[in-house]
C-alpha cells in the first residue's frame, strides 16, 4: 500500500484526478504549498536556534511543523494557486 502522507501520496491522488481543470487545480494547490514550504526553510535559516533546536531531532520536528503549516497557509489561500490554476487553464506558462 502506497502511502497517503507527503509529496509521494500528493502525487498518488494527482494522478488519480481525471478531470483537466481539477487536476489543474490540484497541482496549482500542491505547488503553491511547496513554494511557501520553502519560504519557511529560507525563514528558519535566519533563526540561530530555530524554533526546535538545530540537533537531529529538532530538524526532524521543524520539517514536520514547515510541512504542515505551510499545506494549512496554502488551504486558506495566497493567491497563487489561484494565479497558477487561470494560467494552466488558458494554457499561458509565462
């Protein structure tokens, strides 16, 4: 069984989606969370200590916490999602 969780099930349930302008939507969604995801990384950078420390565990526990506070900003919406899903579905990429 394939697991739910993470980029590998978020891949997993696109593949599933049958409908063009759905599965635009989800990709929009998927990419707007993985770019805020990044945003943090760069943020906690700047941090001496970090929120959870800098040993193994901490690290482990600040991926987990970048992960999902950024699924949760990008469910609630920054736009770009939104901006993404128009441009796959006029078929404009620049």
């Amino acid at each position: 069984m394939i697991s739910t969780d993470g980029i590998i099930g978020s891949i997993v349930r696109l593949r599933e989606i049958k409908d063009p302008e759905e599965q635009a939507k989800a990709v929009a969604r998927e990419f707007e969370s993985l770019f805020i995801n990044e945003l943090l990384k760069e943020m906690d950078k700047t941090l001496s200590e970090g929120f959870f420390g800098r040993s193994f565990s901490g690290s482990v526990y600040q991926s987990l916490f970048e992960m999902n506070i950024s699924r949760t900003i990008a469910e609630r919406g920054t736009g770009l999602s939104e901006m993404l899903e128009k441009a796959f579905n006029n078929k404009r990429f620049y």
